[in-house]
C-alpha cells in the first residue's frame, strides 16, 4: 500500500538542530510521504544557507524573509532585493514576515514597513506571502484588508493560532490557514474548532520544525515527518479519510505555491 503523499509547507532545516542529520531527517520525511518542504529563511543573510539546501535535496524548496522579530535588528528588506532572491527556480514564497506584539511590540512600526516591503516584493513576482501573526489581530487585519485591495496577492497565515475573528478576516481575503503541531494538542480544542469551520480547500499542514512538535512528540526536536502527525489530526477534524485529507492539503498547496507545482528536479 502506498503511503499518501503530504506537503509540509514551512520549516526551518537550516537551524542547528539539523546540522549533524539533515540527510537522514530528509529520508525520514520522505518515508513518511512528505514529499516536498518549504525551508524558510527568517533573515535575509541566511538565504544562501538554505539556498543550497534546496538546490542539495530535491524535495525542498525555500522561502525567505526578514523575520518580524528580527527586522529591528536586521538591514530593511528591499522590494529589489526579495525580488532578486525571488528568480532562483527553488525560491517559492516570500516568508515569514508580518508583526509580532508578543515579544517585539516595541518595533511595531518598523515591522509594518517591513511587512509592506514584503507584499509588494510578492505582487512584483506573483509569489506568495507566508504571515507570522502573534498578539497583532487588528493590525494584521487592517494591513493585509488594505494592501490586498490595492493590489491582490496570495497568502497563508503560518502556523495559524490566533483567534476566530481573524480567521474569518483571512479567509474572506481568499487566504489559507496553515496548520502546525499546535493543533495536536490537548488544550486546542478552540483552535480546532476554527480550523473545522474553515473551507477545507484553505488549509494547510506545516511543521514549523524544528518547533512545535506534534503529540505524542511535544516538547521534543520537531521534524518534517511529522507533518503527516499534524495531518492524522486534521483529518479527523474533517472527518476525511487521512490519505483524502493529504490530497486535499497537497492541492491546495499546489494552488498557492504555483512554482513548486511546477517545478521539475533536472
């Protein structure tokens, strides 16, 4: 029996973590039917480290960004310079950015620039935009509701677990919502009830790794194969079948990321 094949839309396998097995968790992926990762860059310097991962394993691709809890530390992203990024073939979304008020409130408007030098960058090369949003609901809702009328652009808000409200916000906007570990776990029941009154052909998977393990590997190293963890869930919550559901989830990816669709290894 063949395993399903599933997308795991957003890691990080360019952080130490990985450093001494990146070959094997590769292999490992894989086997588990994760059959193409997005490896984001969170800082522009980082972008030839992750770079040469992609063009090293052909099931990974990349995306770059500043992230917003860097960008007050970090050279501003320019429109010319993501765009520049942008024409490597493996280059597929423009991420993470957006705003983060948990930690770095206090570079809010600094973030917001960044955020709008990004989403000009994706409507300049028809990529899509990978959102971070953490304690920023207003402020995400506003900017992307503005920007996306002045000029449409595809979206999916990473690693989402924010509230109802935004949700429906996004959604409206035509975007997707990706799912992590988070929703694996025993205190989200709200969480997966935003997710199930979500359009199914909105949703993505993700591992976030190496973060936010999925049950029963919490608090542990998280992995690209363990987006087919996250996945078992979200099926349930649909209530599809696992290897419907990882269809699904890899459709809708094809969708929004439309050059990895394309994209042929040689």
């Amino acid at each position: 029996m063949t395993t399903p094949q599933i997308v795991d839309s957003h890691c990080h396998l360019d952080f130490p973590d990985f450093a001494n097995d990146l070959p094997d968790v590769i292999a490992s992926a894989r086997a588990a039917g994760v059959t193409r990762m997005v490896s984001i860059a969170t800082r522009l310097a980082s972008v030839p480290e992750v770079r040469g991962i992609a063009e090293t394993f052909d099931p990974v691709f990349f995306a770059a960004a500043t992230h917003p809890m860097s960008v007050a530390k970090e050279p501003m992203a320019t429109v010319e310079g993501l765009v520049q990024i942008a024409s490597h073939p493996k280059m597929v979304g423009i991420g993470e950015t957006g705003l983060d008020y948990h930690y770095s409130a206090d570079s809010a408007d600094v973030q917001k620039e960044s955020l709008r030098i990004h989403i000009e960058a994706c409507r300049q090369t028809g990529l899509p935009l990978i959102i971070h949003s953490r304690d920023a609901d207003k402020d995400m809702t506003d900017i992307l509701t503005a920007e996306y009328k002045a000029g449409a652009f595809g979206c999916v808000m990473h690693c989402f677990s924010s509230g109802a409200q935004l949700a429906a916000d996004m959604l409206d906007l035509g975007f997707y919502l990706s799912m992590s570990g988070i929703a694996t776990f025993k205190k989200s029941t709200e969480l997966r009830q935003i997710f199930a009154s979500a359009p199914v052909e909105r949703i993505l998977v993700e591992t976030d790794a190496p973060y936010l393990a999925p049950q029963p590997h919490r608090g542990k190293r998280n992995e690209p194969a363990y987006t087919a963890l996250t996945a078992a869930v979200g099926a349930e919550i649909f209530e599809m079948d696992y290897a419907d559901f990882a269809a699904q989830t890899s459709a809708n990816f094809d969708r929004l990321f439309t050059k990895a669709a394309t994209w042929k290894a040689g």
